[in-house]
C-alpha cells in the first residue's frame, strides 16, 4: 500500500477549511441577516442559530478565522495522513 504525504495532504486539508471559511464570509455578505439565517438553519437540519449569528464581523476578525480554520484543519489533515501511514 502507498503511504500518505502528511504535509500535502495537510495542506489539502487546511486549503479546503479556509475556502468553507471563505464560503461562509460570501454567504454573510451577499444573504444579509435574514437569508444568512434560513441558510445555516437550513443547513444544520432545522438548529436555530438566529441567538448566534453576529453579521458585524470586522475584517481583521474574518482573517483570524480563515487563519485558524486553516491551522486546525492542516492539523487535523496531517493527524488523519500520520495515524494512516502508521497502520500500514
């Protein structure tokens, strides 16, 4: 069996998060409050997330978070690549 590259397959991993991130940001921005909402309730099979949605979002904040989205999911990319190889 062929083994996984840990840091290409991270790097797949933590691309894919930021571009949901990002997926996410274009939804806010072009749906506004109310279709932001019926979008995610939509989504999360009928949980009501009008309590904690929060559409004032400033910019430097939407960075951290397509930055840390990525960070967690490289790691979790390179985590799923590592226990992988070591099971062969």
């Amino acid at each position: 069996m062929n083994s996984i590259n840990i840091k290409k397959f991270g790097l797949a991993c933590g691309l894919t998060g930021a571009i949901v991130y990002l997926g996410c940001i274009l939804v806010m921005a072009t749906m506004g409050h109310e279709g932001t909402i019926m979008f995610f309730n939509n989504l999360l099979h009928g949980l009501d997330v009008s309590s904690i949605i929060r559409m004032d979002i400033p910019f430097w904040e939407a960075v951290v978070g397509v930055i840390e989205t990525f960070v967690i999911a490289w790691l979790l990319g390179a985590s799923i690549a590592a226990i992988y190889n070591i099971s062969l």
